[in-house]
C-alpha cells in the first residue's frame, strides 16, 4: 500500500481510515466507547481489536515527525533511568523514559507534541527531552509495570482480595440506599479489616504524613503523602469501596449511616511497643466519601532544635528570643510547613519545673509531657481568645497560641506579651517581614507591634537529598538562567541529585529538611515599625543586619548537599 503524507493537523481517525486500516464504522464505533471510556481513540482502537499497536505507532510517528518506538521489543529499562522521571509525572503524562545519552533524555509519548508534559520533564530532571512516540495501549502497561509501588504486603492482601469472590454490596444500590446493618456485617469481613490494617500499616512503615482513601466514578485509590509529595500506593477493588469507608468510620467512632456531611474522628492503633494516633477526616464527594488520615506519631516527632539545620546565626538568635522572660516569638508558613514542630521544640527547651507552660491548640496533634494542652472548641464558645483570657488567670509564665486568626486573639497575646509573658503563636504570611504588616493590617496599634514582637521566623520544608545515591549533577543553563541565582554564587555552588535506590523508593529524596528566615526586632527595625514602613525595607534592612533569607538558606543547603535546585525553588522566592 502507498503511504501517503500526513499534516500534523490531521485527525488520527481520518488517517487511519485514508490508509484503510480501519473502516468509518469502526471509527464511529470506537468514538462511541472513547465517550465512556475516557482514553485516547488510539487506545480504544488497539483495545477494541480494530488496528495493531504497530500499525497505529507507523501512523503516529508519521504525523507527528517523530522516531517510533514499540515497547514491547524493548528489554528492561535501566532503573537509574526510570528513576529520572518521577512517577507522578510518568502516570500523569503517560510517559516513560527508555534510555539517557550525555544530556539527552529519550522518552516514549502517546502525544509526543505534549509541550507542557515535555517542559516538566526538563525542568524536573535537568535533561534535554527527545520524545518518541510509543502506542497508549503498550505505554500505559509500561508504565504500570516500572512505577508500581506497591508494598509487597499490600499486593499480597489484593491478591488474596482478587482470589476471593467477595461481594459487599448486592446488586447494583447506590451507596445511600446500602443498609448500616449490611455494612456492619461486611467491615467485620477478614480482607476488609486486612486491607485497612495492612494500608494504615504500611504507611506508618513508609513513614507518610497523610493516608488518602479516594473514590472515584469507576475506580477508587489509596495515596499516602511521603516527604510532603502524594504517591498512589494502591487501587482497591469498586466493589470494596462501601466497606472499606464504613471500616475506617467505626475506627474512628463516627456514625457510617452519615454521608452526607463531614465528620471527624480518631484511631489509635498499636504497633509493638509504640502508639500511633491517626486523626480522621471525612468528606462528602460525587461518587462517595474522601477519607484522609493524619498520622501523628510521636516517635518520629523530632523535637531538637539543634538538629533542624538552622544556619549558626539563624539558631543562635532563636534560641535568645525563646529564653527571655517576656515578648513575642512568631513562626509563619503554609500549611504543613513545620510550624507546630518548630514551637515544640522551643517548648521543650524552656519547659522546666519552675514554669507554668500553656497552650491553646486546634487540634492539640501530640501529648507533651510537663505542659498543660488546651484543645479549643469554637462551637461551645472556647475560642483562641476565649482560651487565652481563661490562661491570663492561670498564672503563666508562657503562654503558646496555635494560630492568631484576628483582632482579638492578636490583641490579647500582644498584650499578654507586653505584661511579662513570653507568647509563641503561629500566622499564614509568606516571610518573616510580612508577618509584622499582618499585624497592623488586622488593627494591631503599630507601637504595640514594636513593644511586644521579639522575633519572628518563617520557615518551609524542603525534601532531603538521599544519602545512598546522592551524586553530584550538573544542571544545563537554561535550567540555571530561570533559577536567576547570580553568576557570583553560581561559580561557588556544587549541586546534588539523587539517582534513586532501595533506600529512597526510586524517588532520589528521604526525609525533610527546614529551611528557615530568622528576623530578630532590632531596634532599628522597631523604629520602622512605628513609622509604618513597609516589609520590603524590613527585610532590606534585616538582611543587611546579617538575616538569611529563606532562598539563601535554600542555596547554602543545596551546597552542603542536602537538598536539590528544584526543591529550593518551588518553596522559596528570588
């Protein structure tokens, strides 16, 4: 048959039928099941046996100019190559990586003009990308062969779940209409309190910070957060889904007939000799409830300050602020940005028999011994400020507010901090400046601001460098030219990446590490402050007074080796 020329523009679909691989019945038919199905008509062509995989790529590869490539010729694929992209991204772009030359990066794409897919390829791995296209059918399989992560236990348990005809729900009802008496037979079923125990295990085991139960219109999935970046671990089958969710329910002493509004709850569980505590969050969605567990085990709470990696002086001038009698200490930064970590331990530095140490917490996430908890409870009337007027009789010495969300509790902890307490709060600002502009935009009198506040930091968290396979790598200029990083400190810095191992679980990161922004009031500052300048001179003038910025902290990490260029600049600002 001749070939004929194909424009990129041209619809996969007409080109196969022009080339008479498939007839228009087929084409319309498969259009139909695309509707339903979701994947590319490629995919559903190949899978409705209406044209070969190799027929299809030929076709591809024409209209897109690019090489072909069939998959299922191609061997085992180095795993330091695998390694390279990440598996969110694989799973997200459908793309796999096959093999690495010099700087040049060679990737199987269903759509190979994907430029968004290819620009996060080179941004995250530093190579030059040369895409191939590979047919969706054999990539999707080669995809799910090389970035599954399942822990081995966890396939065993969905092994035994497949040999098992286990029905949780008769027929065809919709979850509202499942009776509770029915579900509370079936989550007392061996493989669903299997499957649950073996995920809430598995996690703790891993290390992750969240467990997320996901339910979708044809499909359900378990992700687990691990170094503050979502996995998926697993896809338990549909048909578990209404008893998996009610198991995780009555853990947790919520109400499973309610699905129509959020609850929250908590598991303990043990494992050997330590106790985890999980605290739940239910969630109502389109195809059933999110379920998302917070692990909070104490064992892996790191409350040493002297191991958080401040930079000498950063650490020298927190530890000052957190020792005098009286004033303000801040700590600002997103969510799951250390924060709380961070006032622990300063707690545990200064807890003492001599000291009356209260806090006001939403929620109180660990038990610290010596130190009396608050948990507030804005439904009944104990709000932050309502907890902190009740402590104001209690005879503090000091005094720990979760968050300062508005006037009031700001008001009464400056004013707590003024009359010779010391107070550690939290707020959302993006720096250490900013924090102090919060202040006085929420109707904090700028004065009070200068008075009370001694010190405050911002701080984020950044994945650790795998020390198994951390080497050294090389970063192309293009790559370096939007990290706008000046040439000066370019020619001193060395940068590290890791390849991926055993260790690390094919990711290149174990662990996390804080960057932090340290500014201390000096006096200087404080006449600033009465004055109503703004948080850029602030932080010009802290800088010039010897603070790091979180980017310059971020650098001087990427330079010991601890973390890596991409992790510096998705936390941090030039």
């Amino acid at each position: 048959m001749a070939t004929t020329r194909t424009k990129s523009s041209d619809l996969i679909g007409d080109l196969l039928v022009r080339e008479g691989l498939i007839s228009e019945d087929q084409l319309k038919r498969a259009l139909q099941e695309q509707r339903s199905n979701g994947h590319r008509l490629g995919y559903t062509l190949v899978e409705m046996g209406f044209v070969s995989e190799t027929d299809l790529t030929r076709v591809l590869a024409r209209k897109y100019r690019v090489k072909a490539v069939d998959l299922s010729r191609i061997g085992n694929i180095d795993k330091r190559v695998i390694n390279l992209v990440k598996p969110e991204i694989a799973t997200r772009h459908l793309v796999l990586p096959l093999r690495r030359v010099g700087r040049t990066l060679t990737v199987a794409m269903a759509n190979p003009t994907n430029l968004d897919a290819i620009d996060e390829l080179r941004f995250s791995t530093g190579y030059d990308i040369e895409p191939v296209v590979a047919g969706e059918y054999s990539l999707r399989k080669s995809v799910e062969k090389h970035y599954e992560r399942l822990e081995d236990g966890l396939k065993e348990i969905l092994k035994e779940l497949d040999d098992e005809d286990i029905e949780v729900v008769e027929g065809h009802m919709e979850e509202d209409e499942i009776s509770v008496t029915a579900l509370q037979a079936q989550v007392e079923e061996a493989p669903v309190v299997k499957l649950i125990n073996g995920i809430l295990t598995s996690a703790v085991q891993k290390g992750a910070s969240d467990v997320h139960i996901e339910p979708y219109e044809k499909e359900m999935r378990v992700r687990f957060r691990v170094d503050g970046a979502l996995r998926e671990i697993m896809r338990p089958p549909m048909r578990m889904k209404a008893a998996l969710t009610s198991r995780v329910k009555i853990l947790a002493d919520l109400n499973i007939a309610e699905r129509r509004i959020p609850q929250d709850g908590r598991i303990k569980m043990r494992m050997g000799k330590r106790v985890i505590d999980f605290r739940v969050s239910t969630l109502p969605g389109l195809f059933g409830e999110k379920i998302v567990l917070r692990i909070l085990d104490k064992s892996n709470l790191q409350l040493d300050l002297e191991k958080f990696g401040m930079e000498p002086k950063a650490e020298q001038d927190f530890m000052h602020a957190i020792k005098n009698p009286y004033g303000m200490v801040l700590v600002t930064g997103p969510t799951g940005s250390g924060k709380t970590t961070t006032l622990y331990s300063a707690l545990t530095k200064i807890n003492t028999e001599e000291v009356n140490i209260m806090t006001a917490e939403d929620p109180v996430e660990y038990n610290l011994r010596g130190i009396n908890q608050t948990q507030v409870r804005p439904e009944i009337g104990l709000t932050f400020a309502a907890a902190l007027r009740a402590f104001l009789r209690q005879d503090p010495n000091i005094i720990l507010v979760g968050e300062i969300r508005d006037l009031e509790t700001a008001g009464i902890a400056i004013k707590a901090a003024l009359t010779g307490h010391l107070v550690l709060s939290t707020l959302h600002t993006n720096d250490a400046a900013s924090t102090i502009t919060r202040l006085v935009d929420i109707g904090v009198e700028p004065f009070n601001v200068a008075s009370a506040v001694n010190l405050v930091t911002a701080q984020r968290l950044v994945r650790r460098i795998c020390s198994s396979c951390r080497r050294e790598f090389q970063y192309d200029s293009n790559m370096l030219e939007a990290s706008l990083i000046s040439q000066d400190k370019l020619t001193q810095m060395k940068f590290y990446k890791g390849e991926g191992c055993d260790a690390c679980d094919g990711t290149g990161y174990r662990g996390r590490q804080g960057l932090y922004e340290v500014m201390v009031i000096t006096p200087t500052i404080r006449r600033m402050i009465m004055h109503g300048e703004g948080a850029d001179a602030m932080k010009e003038q802290a800088v010039s007074e010897g603070m790091l910025t979180l980017r310059d902290d971020g650098l001087i990490k990427i330079n010991k080796g601890i973390t890596t260029l991409e992790e510096v600049l998705k936390e941090t600002a030039a």
